[in-house]
C-alpha cells in the first residue's frame, strides 16, 4: 500500500512539476474555473461583493468592468457575459485555488510552490505592488490555454514566507 500511496504521489508531482499550468485546470474552491459566464458565476457563490468600473489604473483592460468576491476579482466582459478570473487573494471569501488536484492556499508557503515549480520558482524576487504596503516575493509559471502555450504568466506572491496572492498576468 505504501508504495502505491508513493507511486501516485511520485505522479502528481510529475504533473504538476511541468513548467506550465493549463488553464482549464485552474478552480477557485475547487468550483469556480477560470473562465465563467456570470449567471453561472452568480449560481456557484452565496454573492458578488461588488461590480466595479475598470478603474483608470487598468485603462489597457479591453474588460467592461471587474467583479468582486472578497478582494478577489473577475474582468467581465458584456458582450460574451464571461468572466475572466484576473486576481486572486485568500480570504474567508476564496480559500483554496486548485491546480488539478493540486490546492493551494495561504498556508501554502514559497518553499511548496519552490517544489511544485522547479526550477521557475525556485528563487522569488521581491516587487511593490501599487496600492499595497507591504513588500511581496514574487514568482511566476507561464500558462497554456488547450495544451498551447500562451504569452501570459500566472504571478505567485508571497508575503512573510506565505502564499498571500495570485495574479494572471499578460503583456500588454
């Protein structure tokens, strides 16, 4: 039994280690996926805290406004009605993010990501993040959408060692 319980681990780790995370893999409380139309977004939680313009900070967002759970945010986009997850913060609102079958949360810590993600996040670099006070350390994986690779990153930020944020960020 042990040594069935190490070969599935060993696998999950294989899996995860890849220099990529699939998007369509990627689940807020391990039901919201990335992507989502708003009525179904409306359906999967108890509220949206809020609908806000995109303020001017954001000005390069082709996005109609963001959508607030907690401080966690969605770009919205009218015509379509979908929903594109943009920034996630752990709060009692999102708790866990899920990779597959892999669950992050803000006990998650820079060494775990450091393994899950070799060798992209074994070093952080500490960033400023406008509006925020505290110093972050920062790391990021590139992101495929159908198994392609894409231009874009998924952004970890760790504050006082601790998994504290994600972003999904892209070129602009």
């Amino acid at each position: 039994m042990k040594k069935i319980l190490t070969i599935i681990f060993t696998g999950i780790l294989i899996t995860v280690n890849a220099q990529s995370v699939e998007l369509n893999d990627i689940k807020l409380n391990g039901k919201i996926p990335y992507e989502i139309n708003i009525n179904t977004l409306k359906s999967s939680i108890r509220k949206i805290d809020s609908i806000k313009s995109i303020p001017e900070l954001m000005d390069m967002s082709t996005a109609d406004s963001l959508i607030y759970i907690g401080k966690t945010y969605f770009e919205y986009f009218n015509d379509s009605k979908k929903c594109t997850l943009n920034v996630v913060y752990f709060d009692e609102k999102i708790t866990e993010f899920n990779i597959g079958k892999l669950k992050l949360t803000n006990k998650t810590t820079e060494k775990d990501i450091s393994e899950y993600f070799k060798p992209n996040c074994n070093s952080t670099e500490f960033i400023d993040i406008f509006g925020e006070i505290e110093k972050y350390k920062t790391c990021g994986v590139s992101l495929t959408l159908n198994g392609k690779l894409t231009d874009n990153q998924l952004l970890f930020f760790f504050l006082n060692g601790k998994l504290k944020r994600i972003d999904f960020w892209e070129p602009s």
